[in-house]
C-alpha cells in the first residue's frame, strides 16, 4: 500500500478544551484522508491538513485539556485503500475522527468501516448525497456540499438562462453517477431534456472523443460531472474545441476556485459554478483564508479545506463541552447544538447528518474585472440551506424519525 503516513502532534501549547474546573484532560487523534497525489490533491491534500492544524490551534487560544494529535494519509482515490487505512487507525492507531476523504466510492466505504467501529466520519470533500440518504450513519457527518445543493445551484441557473437541453460528461464512479443523476432530475422537473451522456474513465486526461459527442448531441448545455484535474482537463479541451464559440455553454457542476486559478479567467470566464465557500465572501473568510495561504504556497483554501476546518471546529467544541470524546456523546451534542464558524456562519446539522448551511452561486470573473490574482468569482445568488439542500423527508435515511 503506497499510502504514506505523516503524524504531526501539536505541541502542547496548542492543547485544547474548555477551562472549566474539573475537567479531566482527553487525548483525542484525528485523522485527514484524502488524496494527496492525484486528481483531487489541490483541493484537498495537504492543504486540508493545515486547515485542521489551524482549527486546532485557533480552538486552543480560549480552551484547554483536549490534547490533540493528526495524522494524514493518501487513499489514492481507491476504496479499499480508503477502507484499509481507516481500518488501520481505528484499529491500531486510536484514531477517533476521520476528515476530509474526497472521491465519493471513497468515502462511502470509510463511511461503513466508521460506523463498525463506532467513531466519528466529519465528511467535507466527497459529493455524493447518498451519504445522508440510503448510506446515512449514526456516525457520519455531510459538512461542506453535496451532488443535490449543486444540481440544485448550477442546474437551475442554467435552466433559468434557457439551458433546457444537457448532454453530460460523467466521471465514471459514485461522485459522477450522482451528480448526473440529481442535475437530471432539476433539469427534467424544470421542464428540460437530457439528451445523452458520456461515461468517462477516471480519471482522465483525454476528453476529445467525449466533446465531440457533446458537440453532435446539440445540446445546448455541456454539464461536467466531474472534479479537480478532470474538470480542469475538460475545460481546457472543449476551449481547444471552440465547444462555446459553436453555441454551447460548458456547466462546470463542481469546480473550485484552486481549478479556476489554474485554467485562468481567460480560458475559465463566464462559467457558473456553485460552491459553500469562497475566500473573499467576509471578513472573516478573508482573514482565515490570508493566513492559510501563507501556509499553502500561496494557495487560497477551498471549501473542503474550509469543511475540514470547521468541522473539525465543531467536534472540538463537543468534546469540550461534554468532557468526553465518545462517539455517542459527541454526536449527540454536536447535532443538538447549532454549528457558528467564521467560514461557513451559523448553521446547524440534521438528523441524517447533513450539515446546513447558505450555499452561493457564482460566475468566473471577465479578466478585465479582476482586482488581483485570486479575484476569480462574482456572487450571482446566495442559495438559503433549506433550499439548496435535499429536504430530510426524501432522502431515505434509516434515521430520520429516530429518537
């Protein structure tokens, strides 16, 4: 297995709990999964690691006695090294959280092996929205985004701008699936067409045989179902193709602002996206995102690296306040008691495990209307929770109704 595991223990002076006497000081190790090689490694990878670092130490500056320790590792975007790695820390290593996990296959296998072990799964990197429906875990929490809120975001926008024809290009395995899958159904319940799709390999750096398909359907909307080095392969390509210049429109169902930066505003501008977080939204998210890019080779965070910071935020916050870091405990507060973190606000998480919170809508700025190097998004909507998410009763959670 060519996962590589790098333990980094905070140093004492970032230990962390409530300064309540009484307490009793608590161990916790907490683990960030992801991939940090491939496809999905910008928007994840190490970088969710100093997001965890900086929820760490930035807890301990009004708390103590929680003595908190990370560890990291590579799932190669493969299900059963995702499985065999949080298997090992649960089992040998008294991992008690794991976060992040990116690619959704992924995570619905740590999903499993967590909710055997009875520990706690803080999701912020995987779409699939099967993680609060028919895979929904006593164990599990859905924080940053899911393949609803962006069919829900991105879909309708499109719809809404006369994109009532869609031929997809779909990564094909969970996250794809789903996300093809919930864009179909807002396209169809709002009156538009799928008019085909392509399963692509993933991942994959070749996408001409799959634009030109695109390009015979018609279809007035080109919908990526796909992430991270795809999405950015695709973009490139169907520019290449003159795909827009030709009459379509490319919906880049998931894209963040590391992929924009990468493609430029040249190559990326006017493309509509929906996403949790971005950089420049307040104040707050200003602050938090200028001092992880000086720890990110200049990098803005995403809003994975985001969930993993404040979900991390909140299971610290449970553990101090319960003075204790069983799973049963710590969930239950942490459902029961409203989530408020400078990146993603006030907000609060439901039975199912599906964390609320505003969801924006975006389009890539025209390079003539950028301000600087990560000026990259103009806000087009702010998406209220309740709206961009699936509502609890239709998800089919086994949960849902449960004491």
């Amino acid at each position: 297995m060519r996962a590589s595991l790098a333990s980094l223990l905070i140093s004492s002076g970032l230990l962390v709990a409530m300064m309540t006497p009484g307490h009793a000081e608590i161990d916790v190790k907490v683990g960030v999964l992801n991939d940090m090689s491939g496809v999905y490694s910008d928007t994840g990878g190490k970088g969710s690691v100093i997001a965890a670092q900086m929820a760490v130490e930035d807890f301990a500056r009004t708390s103590r006695d929680v003595h908190v320790e990370i560890v990291s590792a590579d799932h190669q975007n493969k299900p059963d090294v995702g499985a065999g790695i949080a298997r090992g820390w649960y089992d040998r290593d008294g991992v008690d959280a794991i976060l992040d996990v990116p690619t959704s296959s992924v995570a619905l296998a740590v999903n499993q092996v967590t909710r055997e072990k009875n520990k706690i799964f803080i999701n912020s990197g995987a779409g699939t929205a099967d993680l609060t429906g028919k895979a929904c875990s006593p164990n599990t929490i859905h924080w940053t985004y899911d393949t609803v809120a962006l069919a829900n975001g991105t879909g309708k926008a499109m719809l809404k701008r006369g994109g009532n024809t869609w031929y997809f290009l779909t990564a094909d395995y969970a996250f794809g699936l789903a996300l093809q899958n919930d864009t179909t159904a807002v396209i169809e319940k709002n009156g538009g067409k799928v008019l085909g799709a392509s399963r692509v390999p993933f991942p994959s750096s070749d996408f001409s045989s799959f634009l030109l398909q695109a390009q015979a359907s018609k279809a007035k909307v080109v919908g990526l179902a796909n992430a991270g080095g795809d999405t950015i392969n695709a973009v490139k390509q169907a520019h290449e193709f003159g795909l827009t210049e030709s009459g379509q429109t490319l919906a880049a169902l998931l894209i963040y602002v590391v992929d924009v930066h990468s493609l430029g505003l040249e190559t990326a501008q006017g493309l509509t996206l929906t996403e949790s977080f971005y950089w420049d939204l307040t104040p707050e998210t200003r602050a938090f995102s200028e001092r992880f890019m000086r720890r990110n080779d200049g990098k803005m965070p995403t809003m994975n690296q985001a969930g993993v910071y404040a979900g991390l935020l909140h299971y610290l916050k449970a553990i101090a306040a319960t003075n204790s870091k069983d799973p049963q405990v710590t969930m239950a507060w942490m459902k029961s008691n409203p989530t408020d973190d400078p990146l993603f606000g006030k907000g609060y998480i439901r039975a199912d495990g599906r964390k609320i919170h505003n969801m924006y809508l975006f389009e890539v700025k025209k390079p003539s209307e950028s301000k600087g190097e990560w000026d990259v998004y103009k806000l087009l909507e702010t998406i209220p929770g309740e709206q961009a998410f699936r509502p609890l009763s239709e998800g089919g959670c086994p949960l849902v109704g449960k004491s």
